[in-house]
C-alpha cells in the first residue's frame, strides 16, 4: 500500500496536467471498460494483504483514493507551505495510520 501511494503522489507531482486530467468522471460505458476494470483490479490488488472481503474491499479502495486525492490536492495547492513540519513527514505518518487501519479493519 505505501508503494502504491507513494507512486500516485509522485505521479501527480511529475505529471500535473495528466493528474488534473484524470479527475474527470466517466460516462458509464467508458467506467465498465478494460482500463476501468483493470484499475479496480489493481487497487484490490494492494489490498490483498489485509484480507478484507466485500463490502469492506470497496469502502477501503474509497478511502485510499480520497486521503492520496485529497493529500496531493491540498499538497499541489499550497496547503501545507504555511508550516515548518514537511509534507514528506505527514504524508508518512498518514501513510502509517492508514496501514493500521486496514489491519484493524472491523468485520
């Protein structure tokens, strides 16, 4: 999981205007496609380690987009410029928070 969000947010980074772009919803034919399902494939696949099973797998595929989403946004904003405790640790931290939480992850 910390590789995957360590990809996405160095992505987004390195690539602006491909990550903006990809912040478009998709007409429904385009979300059932192979790109789509191979997306989803790959984003359950980093969470196989924490043996959640459904309904669980989808609720943490949704929470691992919008705390790596909503991180890089406010990160790519200017968000955390204002204080002296880098963005490199937070992210860090965050990333250790969320691991503990797929591991506890109520059944």
């Amino acid at each position: 999981m910390v590789a995957f969000a360590n990809a996405y947010r160095d992505y987004a980074k390195a690539c602006p205007g491909r990550y903006a772009a990809m912040q478009i919803e998709l007409d429904p034919e385009t979300a059932a496609g192979p790109a789509a399902r191979r997306h989803s494939a790959f984003a359950r696949a980093v969470l196989r380690d924490y043996r959640l099973g459904e309904p669980a797998e989808t609720d943490a595929v949704r929470l691992l987009g919008s705390a790596f989403h909503g991180y890089v946004s406010l990160e790519k904003s200017g968000g955390f410029h204002h204080h002296p405790r880098g963005a490199d640790v937070s992210w860090d931290r965050i990333l250790n928070v969320l691991d503990a939480a797929l591991r506890s992850w109520p059944s």
